[in-house]
C-alpha cells in the first residue's frame, strides 16, 4: 500500500484545472544524436526509460526499474510553478522465485521543486530519491530506496547502441504517426546490491535498456502489446513485439530486430514475418486478467520459445500509470536450448492501454 507520503506526491501532481490544447510535436524519421537523445524530450507526450536485467544470485533473481516522463495537457502558457506541465513516474520491482510475485513499489510527482525531474542534455531523471543517471564513461547508476527493498546498481555497455526500427524511428501501427523514437543498449554488464530485510546480496548480471518517446504511439483500436528484449548468450540482442487489437482481431502491428554478437547490421524482419503463440496462460488472482506468460515466437526462419522465472509477474500500476501489465523475467529457448535471458512485456489484458 503507498504510504502518506507516496499520496503527497501524487496529490502533488493533480492539478490539471486549466487545460488548453497543447501541440504535441509529431514523430518523424530523423537521425538520433547522441549524447543529447539519452536526456529527456519534454515537448513529446511520453517517455520512458527502461531497464530490465537478471542478477547471478542464488536463486536467479530479475529486475525492472521504469521512469515515466509524461507532458500533460496543462496550458504551456500558465505561469505557475504549482502547476503539473510535467509529470514524472517511476516503477521498480524485483522479481524472486523464491517469494512467487513481484516485490515492487512505485512513485509519481511533478517535475519541479527539488522532487522530481528529467534532464535534457543526458540520462539524468530523479523522483523521491529515485535516481537513474549515465555518467561520461557512458555507465549508468541507479539508486532505488524503495518500498520493502533497496537497490542500486551499475550498467555498463559493452556493444553499440542498437537503433531499433528504420535507424531509430519505430513504427507502432499502419498511419505515419502512429511511432516512436526508440533506441535500446542491450547486452549492459551489471554489478548490484540489493538489500532486503536488513540483509544485503551484492550480485554481478546483464541488463537491457530501452529509451522511447512519443506523442501519438497507438492505433485507437489498439489494446495494449507483447514485446521481449532478449540477451543472448552469444551476444546477440533480438528485439520483438506485437501491437494487438481491443476486438481479439488481426493484429495492428508487429516488427523484430535481430543483431548478431560483433556486428554493426541489425537484421530488421517484416510484421508478415513475425508470429506471436501462446504456450501457456496464467489467470491473476487479484485482475482475473489471463496473461500468456510463456510464448512462441517465430521471427523469419527461426522460432523462439519464453519461459517465466515464474508465473505471477503482474505489476498493478493503476495508482501511478493507470495500467496493469505483466512484466516478466524469462529465458528465451531454441530447439529446446537455453539460448538466452530478458523480459517479456505484456500489457492491455486487464484494460485497454491509453497511449
């Protein structure tokens, strides 16, 4: 349950009276400049950064740590320092098999006040002592004190920042802005501590990050997506997702990227060329949401299976970000092989996403 001042905080970010139709600027191919497009973008509706990874613990354990950077539809032009132009989320979980659900706390604010913010020249975001930063060696540090756990760590690329869509310009669906800006650094050497119940496990792992922004990112039809960002041991990165209908209907969209161990071409596969199937299902007891946490995933000539760390996944961010969606640590596998490890994202199975 959020605590009195976790309320405050988002009492904080309310104040929506005066709203005004605000442009949001649209999404259109350009090239992606580095470091600048590692900070934030607040003339877009939304952003986030998105880290996943596993730590080498015993047993395995999976983590997730999200900042949110929301443009809301306040008159630009209102002066006050009280109100919410920006709005700043932020979710974290860890992801033991030992405990069976996630252990996960969240916090949301408006930018401003010595609370929360969003830089704009590098990753540099911070809400309640929550903070996320990529230092000039191009690591990044995180320190999340958060509800029942602590954690903080370090991620260090050791390969190319990987473009996702046509060099970094991410379709979502069929219409021109129905996209995003979207790049990912797979592949991130982590060394953490996590510190739970007065206990500490320092534990070394690999991560994946995804920065995106936007302003209109899904059809109106649209429910939510399945997505996976997979490490592979080998080296790779494969990237998929599918964009699904509120009708159960043919999908929206889909699209995959595959780049190999050592190499600067990413293999990008067509939506005819990518097929999600579900192998099996797991029904919430909390949403009564059936989500299916593992999956087949054929992307050209090749087919991939997940498996979950375990089933009960689900994170219920509805007191922050509105949604529920099932956030899961999973090993990918080919041919029966463990071939890698990541996450698997699936949301708009308790509602539709309104993005």
């Amino acid at each position: 349950m959020l605590t009195r001042r976790h309320l405050l905080l988002a009492g904080a970010a309310l104040p929506f009276a005066a709203h005004a139709r605000v442009e949001y600027p649209p999404v259109t191919p350009r090239a992606l400049v580095f470091p600048r497009d590692h900070g934030a973008h607040p003339d877009y509706r939304i952003e986030w950064w998105y880290l996943t990874g596993w730590l080498d613990a015993q047993p395995p354990l999976g983590f997730q740590v999200t900042f949110f950077r929301t443009r809301t539809p306040i008159d630009p032009a209102n002066p006050s320092r009280f109100a919410a132009h920006q709005l700043v989320i932020a979710h974290a979980a860890i992801a033991d098999p030992a405990r069976g659900a996630l252990l996960h706390d969240q916090r949301i604010a408006r930018a401003g006040f010595g609370i929360a913010r969003a830089a704009e020249g590098d990753t540099d975001v911070e809400l309640d002592r929550w903070t996320f930063r990529r230092r000039t060696d191009g690591a990044y540090e995180c320190a999340i004190p958060a509800r029942g756990f602590t954690l903080r760590f370090s991620a260090r690329p050791t390969q190319p920042i990987l473009p996702q869509g046509e060099a970094g310009f991410s379709r979502k669906g069929s219409k021109p802005e129905q996209a995003s800006y979207y790049y990912s650094q797979p592949q991130l050497r982590v060394a953490a501590e996590l510190v739970r119940e007065d206990r500490a496990v320092k534990a070394n792992g690999i991560a994946w990050l995804d920065h995106e922004w936007s302003s209109t990112l899904l059809d109106p039809d649209a429910a939510g997506w399945d997505w996976i960002g997979m490490n592979l041991d080998d080296g790779a990165a494969l990237t998929a997702f599918q964009i699904r209908r509120k009708d159960g209907g043919p999908r929206i969209y889909a699209y995959a990227a595959l780049r190999a161990a050592g190499s600067a071409r990413v293999e990008v596969f067509a939506p005819d060329e990518v097929r999600f199937e579900p192998l099996a299902r797991w029904t919430s007891p909390r949403t009564r949401a059936t989500y299916p946490v593992a999956q087949r995933i054929a992307i050209g000539a090749r087919t991939f299976e997940t498996r979950p760390l375990f089933d009960d996944q689900e994170l219920d961010s509805r007191a922050t970000a509105g949604a529920v969606y099932w956030e899961g640590a999973s090993t990918l596998l080919e041919s029966g092989r463990t071939v890698g490890r990541g996450y698997l994202e699936m949301t708009g199975y308790v509602a539709p996403m309104r993005l």
